[in-house]
C-alpha cells in the first residue's frame, strides 16, 4: 500500500519535471530562432539549438528528440533563407555548416546516452522486479526465514584463523567469553510473518532484542555453525534450539545458505522449520518403545517361567530316578559298579540338559537388544509359539505352522524377532477375539526367496482383517483402533525389521482375515 502510493508520488512529480522541460526547450528554440532571423547578430546563432535540444532529452523519448532535431534543423534553414537568401557569402554557409554538424553530433551523442540511460533502467527495473519477487517469497512463504548480517561475525572468525585459530571448540574452551562475544556480533535485519510466529514480534529489527535472546549459550549447532563459516562453507544445516521471545525452547530445522561473496554477508538467509513437536513425539515414541520393551520382557519372564516349568520337569525327574536306581545299584552287595557308572553318567547327561534349558533361557531374557547372534529362525517361531501357546488355547485358535524344510540360518538380534512376532500374534488372537469367526486360526509360513536372498514370514489370521483407515496408518506411532490400545506395537515392529536391514507390510488376505509379511535379508549362514 505504501509502495504503491510512493510510486504513484514518484510518477507525479517525474511528470511535472517533463512539463518544464518541453516548455523551456519551445522557449528557448523560440528566442534562438527569433534572434537568427530577425538580429544581424553575425555568428553561428543555429549552433545554439544543441541547448534547446539538450533540455529537449530531458522531457521527451527517443522518436522526441529526432522530432526535435528535425524542427531545429528546418527553422534553421528558414532563418538562413530569410537572412540570406539574397546574399549568400561562403561565410554564411560556413556558419550554417557549423550549426547543422553541431546539431548533428548532439542527436548522435543524446540518442547514445539515451540508449545507455534505457539499458540502464531495465537492469533496474529487473532488479527491482527480482527484489520484489523475492520480498514477496520472503514475507508469504510458510517456512520461518529471518535475515541477520553476519559480516562483523565472518570478518572476526577469518582474522582468528589467519592467526592460526582454526577450530572454533579449542578457541571457546581457551575463552570463555568467546561464544557471547560472537552471539553479539549477529544482527538481526529482517523477520517473515512465519518466523515472527515461531519466535514472538521481537525477532524483527525494529525491536530492541539482540541475539542473545534467542540463542542459548550452550548450543552446540551454534559453535557447529561458527566453525561451517569459519571454514567457508557454502551450505549449513542441523537441528537447532532456540528460544522464542517469551524464554520457550524450540527444536527447529535451520538451514542456512552462503553467500559467495563477501559483502553479501550482511543478508545471510537463516530459515528455520519448527520440529519441535515431531521431536517431542520421536521422544515420546523412544520411552514408550523402552517401556513396551521392559513390558514385553516382563510378560516374556511370565510365560517363561510357565514354559521353565514344563521343559526342566522331565530332565529332573530324570534325574531322579536316575539317582534312586543309582543308590539301589551302590547298595548291593557286592555294589554293581559298572550299573552305578551309568546311571550317573545319564545324571551328568540330564544335569546338561538343565542346565543348557537355562543357559538358553536367561541368554534369551539377557541378551541385549541389537546383539546379533546366529539364529535358527524355524526354531526361533516354535519358541514363540510355546511361550504364546496358553494365549493361543484359551482363545481355541490353532495355529499351523509351515516352513521349507531347512531355512539358512540368520544373523540377527533373537530377542528384538521374537518380540516382532509376539507382537503380530498377539495383535492377531486379538482380532480373532474381537470377531469371534467360525474357523479361528493363525497360519504362519516361513520361506526363503532363493532369488531375492530373503527370508519372509507370514502371519495369516482369521479375524476382521485391516480396516481402510488401518491400512493407510498401520504402522503410524500411537494408531490404534482398539479401547485398550495404544498403537505403537505395529510402529516397534517395523522399526526393529527396518533396522536389520528387513521390511515389514500388512494387507488383507483375499480369503479374510488380516495378513502381516516380514522379510529379512538372508546373511551369513554360519552355524
Ligand atoms: P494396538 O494393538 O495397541 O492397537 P498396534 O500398532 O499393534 O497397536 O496396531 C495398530 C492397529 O492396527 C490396531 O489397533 C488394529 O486396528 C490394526 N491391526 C493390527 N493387527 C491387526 C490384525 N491382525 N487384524 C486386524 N487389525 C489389526
């Protein structure tokens, strides 16, 4: 609004100066031509037309000024043939000779000067487009972008490192002062409508904040930043804190681009997207993904312990008898030591037994997740469903498990897989419980894709299968259907899959029912 009415000043008064121009130039042609014709001044008076034609530039175009250097050229030969016409002496036309050239030259040298003025004011013109262009970008765009100057800042860093002070870390654990010091020397020029949002109405020049408001002391993406321009980098970009105008803290994503050359610097573009709520999420995910873990180790040690009992009641009762017929064999008179030698040895055997069970189970409640250990996967799926076979029978689903005869074995992390499974298969007796089908079932399917080097397992149920909201956002943290959910088992998964290098989808199978597919990459098949 403003603008357009400086403009429209601007025009006005560039109008008025052309109006006084033409006048003085007809005014003047008027006396040249009066006092060519009607004086006997003896002189080249014509000559003087050049003036009227200079002040003639002034007010008219191009096609103008020929115009006018024509009119100039004809009044004087009609001043030269009203005086003399009738005594034409070679003084006379030396003198009109004089004029014509004189004319002449000035047209030449003011259409030439005219063309340079008009390249001129194109170059302005576009810069002045390309200025308002980018001022337009500058104030609507969605993404916060703040202008500082950062010139007094470059010049002090390139003098440290001229002096030999090339890393920016070394110099702020030297002097403590350093970083405030430079923290000081940013200016702020110009804040967008976004970044006013972002940081509060004192991020713009006019307020009297200074960077010191917005840039905690501590930052490491500062002192990152410090030593990018320290080493004349083109481009910066990290994950920064800043604080708003109100002391908030804000994770935004900055990103800043040099400018070549050195003058340039006093409008360095800084534009910062907010993610602080991402980054809260990320956070959120990260202790619910912890939490879930330590949870799902303390059901693993419930169903563990179930399955503990089961597994070492045969090898101890074993033991037993074997102790029992052991004594019986020592008791005999004479002892029967060659029985005795074997029942013990069937005791040191079961005792292995044992205590192989527990070496497995306390490495499988142990092992950190992200170890990678050989695993034997057709194995590791039957482990599974022992531990979720009570699940599995209080709801009456069958399971049926097929697998190719002998899959390679695999490196990767045990405990992280089994908890991808007891994930799917828990979310799979859920929907079978939800639905209640006639036929409740979990097909699993375990094979290796000799072309593609990958191993995929499948996990077919029958309950409702996946909804079309659900499909589109299985695996999006916090995304559940379910009262009692909380939507992040799905999102774990896929992580875990993601990081051994796997991938892990989920569709509706076309007979009903929901189905999950996770591929792993087929490493090293070592034993
Ligand atoms: P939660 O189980 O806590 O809801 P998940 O991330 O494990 O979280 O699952 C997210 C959503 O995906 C579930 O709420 C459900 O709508 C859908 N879902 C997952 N597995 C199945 C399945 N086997 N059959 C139908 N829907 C499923």
């Amino acid at each position: 609004m403003m603008q357009g009415l400086e403009w429209t000043l601007a025009q006005q008064q560039a109008g008025r100066h052309e109006r006084l121009f033409a006048t003085s130039t007809v005014l003047v042609a008027a006396v040249i031509f009066t006092v060519d014709t009607f004086t006997d001044i003896e002189g080249a008076i014509a000559v003087l037309y050049a003036i009227a034609l200079l002040l003639a530039s002034q007010a008219v175009s191009r096609t103008g000024l020929i115009r006018f250097s024509v009119i100039f050229l004809v009044l004087a030969l009609v001043s030269f043939f009203l005086t003399h016409a009738s005594d034409p002496t070679f003084q006379t036309f030396l003198r009109l000779g004089v004029a014509l050239v004189a004319l002449g030259l000035t047209t030449t040298l003011l259409l030439r000067n005219d063309r340079a003025r008009f390249a001129l004011l194109e170059t302005n013109a576009a810069l002045r487009l390309s200025e308002g262009r980018y001022r337009s970008i500058f104030e609507r765009t969605r993404v916060a972008l703040w202008e500082r100057d950062y010139s007094k800042l470059r010049t002090y860093l390139m003098d440290l490192k001229a002096r030999g002070f090339g890393d920016v870390r070394t110099v702020a654990r030297q002097d403590p002062q350093f970083i405030n010091r430079c923290i000081g020397m940013i200016e702020i020029v110009a804040a967008n409508d976004a970044a006013i949002d972002l940081l509060g109405s004192s991020a713009t020049s006019a307020s009297d904040a200074t960077m010191h408001d917005f840039i905690p002391l501590n930052s490491e993406t500062f002192v990152s930043l410090l030593q990018a321009i320290m080493n004349g980098a083109s481009y910066f970009e990290d994950n920064a804190e800043v604080l708003n105008d109100v002391g908030e803290p804000k994770i935004v994503l900055l990103s800043i681009s040099f400018p070549e050359e050195q003058v340039a610097y006093d409008r360095v573009v800084v534009s910062m997207v907010d993610i602080t709520q991402r980054e809260q999420a990320r956070h959120a995910l990260a202790k619910a993904q912890e939490e879930l873990a330590r949870a799902s180790r303390a059901a693993t040690v419930g169903a563990l312990s179930a399955s503990l009992a089961h597994e070492l009641n045969q090898p101890l009762g074993a033991i037993a008898v074997n102790a029992q017929t052991l004594l019986r064999w020592l008791d005999r008179d004479p002892p029967d030591m060659e029985a005795a030698r074997r029942s013990a040895e069937r005791i040191a055997r079961d005792s292995q037994r044992t205590s192989d069970i527990l070496r497995n189970t306390r490495s499988m409640l142990f092992s950190q997740p992200g170890e990678t250990q050989a695993l034997d996967l057709i194995r590791l799926v039957d482990d599974t469903l022992t531990l979720m076979k009570y699940d599995l029978q209080r709801e009456a689903i069958t399971v049926e498990f097929t697998h190719d005869a002998a899959v390679p074995v695999i490196s990767s992390g045990r405990l992280e897989l089994q908890q991808v499974l007891i994930n799917l298969i828990s979310n799979a007796i859920q929907a079978i419980k939800a639905t209640s089908p006639d036929r409740r079932a979990l097909a699993i399917s375990l094979h290796a894709d000799a072309e593609r080097d990958t191993i995929s397992i499948t996990l077919h149920d029958t309950g409702q299968g996946l909804s079309p909201e659900a499909m589109q956002k299985l695996f999006t943290p916090f995304f559940t259907t379910r009262l009692d959910g909380m939507g992040i088992g799905l999102s774990i998964c896929r992580n875990t899959i993601e990081a051994r290098g796997g991938t892990i989808t989920g569709r509706n199978h076309p007979d009903g029912g929901a189905l999950f597919e996770i591929t792993l990459p087929k490493e090293t098949a070592s034993a």
